[in-house]
C-alpha cells in the first residue's frame, strides 16, 4: 500500500491488475475521457501501456472501501515536459499525475476530489514535490472542475497537445504549487 485516506487506498500495480484495466479500458463510458473510445484496451495493450513503462512512472491501482476502482499514476516531469510546460528555468521538483476512475458508478460522488487531493497531499510530503501538474482536455469541464476544487490552477494552454479519438485537443496545464 502506498498510502490510505479515510475510505481511499492507493496501492502499485500489480501483474494481477490487468484484467480490471482491460475491464476499465475497454468500457467506452471510461474511454470517451481516458484513451478514447477509438482505443479499446486489450490485454496486449494493457502490458504495453501500463507494464512496459519507464521506472520513474508509478502506476497504482485505486481503492474505495475495499473494491477496485480505478487507476493513477505519477512521475517528475522530464525535460521535453519542462520545456513544453514553461518549466525549463525552474529549479523545482515537479510532478505529473493521470488518472481516472474506472467504475462508473463511483463517478460524481466526490471520490475523484479526494483522490487528487490526498495524491497532492502525498507527494508534497513523501516525495518533497514542489509542483503537481495535469494536462486535462480543455473540453473535459467535470475534471477541470475536480481539478480546481482541489486548488489546481489553469497556467496554460496546451493548443493540440493531445491526440484523442483521431483528433489533436487543447488541453489546459494545471499546476498545484506549494
């Protein structure tokens, strides 16, 4: 386990967790925010994506009162990040996280609110992170919403920064400082 908060566990993934992410992943209520609806997730994809991956990303799986919900990772932004986020002469450690809940019924119940909130919380005080940084689709208004609830701030905007259900979005830098 990684850390709890109230009813929240975050724990790392394991090899065992890739049936929920291909259950998760492969559900088009998840994809239309997360990969996309264009991107089922199979098996296959699922070890590529979330197994095969630099040592520096911490993938971890999401628990609410005991059940598997969903999945979040965090990583320091490297240099190609630095310098596309406006970070470059910034001697600070800053962090990315992504995530997203996979059980739709959880969905607008305040747990993604907590979720980021106490990842915030954990890597401010385990991992002495400066800055927590996310790059939501600028369309995607309920995560930009949570994200803002949990004092993240729009800093800039990101013009076609991702590609989503063949189409390149704008996305919105939003950081938490310290």
């Amino acid at each position: 386990m990684l850390y709890k908060k109230d009813k929240l566990v975050i724990r790392k993934l394991k090899e065992a967790d890739k049936n929920l992410l291909v259950k998760w992943l492969s559900d088009p209520c998840v994809l239309q925010y997360y990969e996309g609806r264009d991107r089922p997730h199979d098996l296959e994809m699922v070890t590529a994506h979330f197994y095969h991956r630099p040592s520096n990303v911490t993938g971890c799986i999401i628990e609410f009162e005991g059940h598997s919900i969903g999945y979040i990772q965090f990583y320091p932004i490297d240099e190609e990040e630095r310098e596309e986020y406006g970070y470059q002469d910034v001697d600070e450690k800053i962090y990315g996280t992504d995530q997203f809940i996979g059980e739709v019924g959880y969905w607008n119940s305040g747990i993604g609110q907590q979720l980021v909130r106490s990842m915030i919380e954990y890597l401010v005080e385990k991992e002495k992170v400066d800055r927590v940084v996310m790059d939501p689709q600028a369309w995607n208004k309920r995560a930009i919403a949570c994200y803002e609830k949990c004092k993240l701030r729009k800093v800039k905007e990101l013009p076609k920064h991702e590609l989503h259900e063949g189409v390149w979005r704008d996305c919105w830098l939003m950081e938490y400082k310290k």
